[in-house]
C-alpha cells in the first residue's frame, strides 16, 4: 500500500515539471527567458522533474540491510519503507523548494518592477467625462430647442439632426468653430529605441501659425435685439417688420424710417413666432413658454392669451389669410388648431413623436402641413380634425415649410441640407433645390411665387428660381447662423442670425447692409 502511494507521488512530480515545461516551451516563441519573464516555469519545472526522478530512485530496491529499529513481523512489517528512504526524503523537499520559487516570483516585491530589456508601456487612462451641454438631449428630460426631440431618446437620425445642424436651446448660444491653435500641432517623433526609451527627445522650434483674421465688426444700436433673431414677418403694407428673439422680445421696426417702433411684448421664454393679424391692427406671438398672446400694434396692449397647458412650448404657429384660424405646433408633437373668433381650441391632434418643427396652412385655410424633427410630414383637414397623409419627407428635421398660392403644392427645409417641393396631391417629391451645407432652417417666398428665399446653419442666405430650382442669388455675411427670412415688399431678401441684426440683401445678389442693428454685447 505504501509503495503504490510512493510511486503516484512520484508520478505527480513529474506531471508538474512536464507541465511547468510545457507552459514554457510556447509561451517562449525563440525568445530569451528575460524578455518573456518565464524563468520561473523553467526553475520549477527542473526541480519538479528531477524531484520525481529522486523519488523513484528512492523507490528502488536497495541492499538487503536490518534496521534494529524496524519491526519483522505483524502489521508494521509490512508497510515498512524499502528502497533508499534518504533520496524520498530529499525528493520530497525539492517541489517545496520549487513552489517558493513560484510563490516569491508572484508576491515578492521585485514583481512590479519591469524587467531589464523589456519595453516601457504608455497605458491610456480615460479622459473624465464633459457635462452635458445644453443642446444636446437628455436621456431623462425633454430638450427645448426646436431640434431637440420631445422623447426621452432620439432615434439616428434625429441625433444626427441635433448634433451637426440644428441650434443650441437659443440660438445666440450656437458653438462657434473654435479658432485654430496658435502652435501649430507637431510631427510624430519616431520610435526611439528600447535602450533609449527613458532619454526625453529633444524638442524641435515650435512654429507660430498665423493669428485667424477677426470677423468683421458689427454695428448696434442699444433697441437691438441682445440674442439671435429667430423670427421676420412683413406687414401687409410692406412698411413694417416684426421680429422674434432668443431674448424673449417680439419688437415693431419701421422699414422706411429705419427706427425702432416699440417694443410689443416680451414672452416668459424663448420667443419663436410673431405674425401680423389680417386686420393689419394686431399680430399673434407665440415662444417656448406654451402661450399664444394676441395684442394690439399701436400699443402693445395685450388682447387675448390662448395658453397651450400640457402641449408644452409652441415651436411653431401660422394663421389662416382670413385670420379665422391658428395652428400651432408644440415641442410635445402634438398640433393645435385654435378659433381666434371665439378664443378657444378647435382641435388636439395627436401629431408627431417627436418635436414639431414646422407648420404651414393652405390658402384657403381648410388643410395644414406640419414637419417634426425626425422628417415626416402630415397633411391636416384642419376644419375636421382628421390626419390626410403622413410620409417620411425628409431623411432629418422638416423645417420652414410653407404652401404655394395654388393650394396643392408645398415647399420644405431639412436638416439634410435639402429642400423640396412637394405635390400634395400625389405627395410625391416635385423638385430639389440643393446648395446649402447646413440645415436649412426657414423660407419664405415672394409675392409672386416666382423667387423662393432660404437661410441655414451654414451661415448663408439664398434666392431660387421656383420654376427651374436653380440658385439666383447666395449671400454671407460671414456672421454665423442665419435663423429667419422674409421677403420685403420691394423684392429684397430680409434675414435675422445669430448675429442679431436684420439685414436687407437686394434680389439679385451682392452685398447687403444692416439694416437694424442688434444691441451691444
């Protein structure tokens, strides 16, 4: 019994040694034991093996010698030890001699130094992460910028809307590309060697780039708007203009004498619309703060306020040519139709899923259209109440839609940098004007239907052909976004930015001038 747990034990040890072995031997690949930092297995290894072969040594039979002190007969006898005792013994103390060897090299102190010949290693730790900033969504609130989504996620292309083209919660506050560095960044070093790799490389002459040109100075003027100008509309009458701002103001210009006429109102958030009522005596404003305020031209007075309750912040609003209806679009998606006769809501439609981001009404005020973020378009019969049509217009954000003089046709911006006529018959895509490089964020067309004008992210303004799609006329003032647009009564195109100044561009292209100015910084 004795000598069969004698030679498993023995059969164990080499088991070990073999393995230490074979843990070496690929682990290795030709190279030295140093630089793979395996020695250890190697040490252990040759002791386990050749503790295994003392052991069966010891187990041989050996020369026929009386120990007095062991026993001849009974059961002692037979499990007394034979063989040479002497070489068990010392096989025995060689796998404990090769289990300190392991356990030192894994716990001894030496173990975090790195060893001669190895190369040193550069470990990347994880920048800390930036705060969120106020353009970009949340997963557990609902942003109120007009590209924000109302949902608690945002689908691809919607995220791709918010990120590259659409403005930050105001406007005022969109990023500016940040200048470039004024050392310009330099070559790679190459790869020193590994006996060199602890010598600091010598720094070559850093080179200055140039200063970036300054943008141009703008004028002001202290009635100016402080924030972007993100809404224009023309009087009837061609001599007055009413603006929207980030600012929360809605102001009153006079276009002839170039002055500021008062200041009709200020809204408890972000003001995004301010429309001129048919009467000519009146205008409809409407922002972030979900209220729809009526009031009167020649002094402000506040008539009537319409408040949209759980539809959240108005996006967008339009009013029917006989001023008998409103629709309003909200950052919850949903779409209001409000009887400005009677003062009070016609309709709750269920509308978008995400944030609307443009409404337009039809000419005869019987249909309206409305974009959401995400790019799908409906078609409305406001006086039911009922959807007509839903379709994916555009690949983003819809925005800046308005309907043709005949009714049947409609025009659309996009966060795909595209806009699109459409066949509201058919809803099949009519014509492509393509040109700008941002998000073509409104448009406005000119009296006669004929000229078509657009401003985008991209900082620029344009004038198209309606009946060709070709580009007329391209303006920049290299001032940053431009936000609203609307056509004077002389033809002339009216843009408002982040800059916050409205500026008159003539329509068939050049330069334009400020023709109001935003307030100082």
């Amino acid at each position: 019994m004795r000598r069969s747990t004698d030679r498993l034990l023995a059969l164990a040890m080499l088991i070990v040694g073999i393995a230490c072995f074979a843990k070496l031997y690929p682990a290795l690949g030709g190279k030295p034991l140093a630089t793979a930092r395996l020695e250890v297995f190697g040490v252990a290894g040759v002791l386990s093996v050749l503790a295994g072969l003392l052991f069966l040594a010891g187990l041989l039979p050996g020369a026929a010698r009386h120990d007095p002190a062991a026993p001849l007969f009974g059961r002692d006898a037979e499990i007394a030890p034979a063989g040479h005792p002497r070489l068990r013994r010392a096989a025995l103390a060689l796998p404990l001699l090769a289990l300190l060897v392991i356990v030192a090299d894994q716990f001894g102190p030496w173990r975090t130094q790195r060893p001669a010949g190895e190369p040193a290693k550069e470990v990347a730790t994880a920048p800390a992460e930036p705060a969120p900033r106020p353009s970009e969504p949340e997963a557990s609130a609902k942003p109120t910028t007009p590209e924000a989504s109302a949902k608690p996620t945002v689908p691809a292309s919607a995220q791709e809307e918010v990120a590259k083209s659409a403005p930050p919660a105001e406007p005022v506050a969109a990023p500016v590309p940040p200048s470039p560095p004024a050392i310009a960044p330099q070559p790679a070093q190459p790869a020193q060697p590994t006996e060199q790799t602890a010598l600091a490389p010598a720094t070559p002459p850093q080179i200055v780039a140039p200063p970036p040109l300054a943008p141009p100075a703008q004028p002001t003027a202290p009635e100016g708007h402080r924030d972007a100008v993100v809404w224009l509309a023309v009087s009837a009458d061609g001599h007055e203009i009413m603006s929207a701002s980030t600012d929360r103001m809605i102001k009153l210009w006079d276009i002839d004498g170039k002055r500021l006429i008062r200041d009709l109102g200020i809204h408890k958030d972000m003001a995004r619309s301010a429309l001129f009522m048919p009467d000519g005596k009146t205008a409809l404003t409407a922002g972030d703060d979900g209220e729809i305020v009526l009031c009167q031209l020649s002094d402000g007075t506040v008539l009537h306020v319409f408040s949209s309750g759980a539809n959240g912040g108005v996006r967008q609003l339009k009013v029917s040519q006989d001023g008998k209806l409103a629709v309003s679009g909200h950052d919850t998606g949903s779409v209001v139709v409000w009887d400005l006769e009677k003062g009070t809501v016609s309709h709750v439609l269920p509308g978008h899923d995400w944030s609307v981001s443009s409404v337009a009404i039809s000419p005869d005020g019987t249909r309206a259209l409305t974009g959401s973020i995400d790019g799908e378009l409906k078609l409305w019969d406001i006086v039911s109440g009922k959807q007509l049509r839903s379709w994916h217009g555009h690949d983003r954000g819809a925005y800046g839609a308005v309907f043709l003089a005949d009714g049947h046709h409609a025009v659309t911006g996009s966060g795909d940098y595209t806009i699109k006529l459409w066949d509201l018959d058919s809803f099949r895509e009519v014509r492509r004007f393509e040109g700008h490089s941002g998000t073509v964020y409104a448009l406005a067309l000119s009296a006669d239907g004929k000229r078509l004008g657009s401003v985008s992210l991209d900082g620029t303004a344009r004038i198209w052909n309606m009946d060709t799609g070709a580009e007329i006329a391209e303006f920049d003032p290299g001032t940053g976004p431009m936000y609203s647009v609307a056509f004077a009564a002389d033809g002339t195109l009216l843009t408002g930015g982040i800059d916050r100044t409205i500026r008159d561009w003539p329509a068939v292209g050049g330069d334009g001038t400020v023709l109001f100015a935003g307030a100082p910084e």
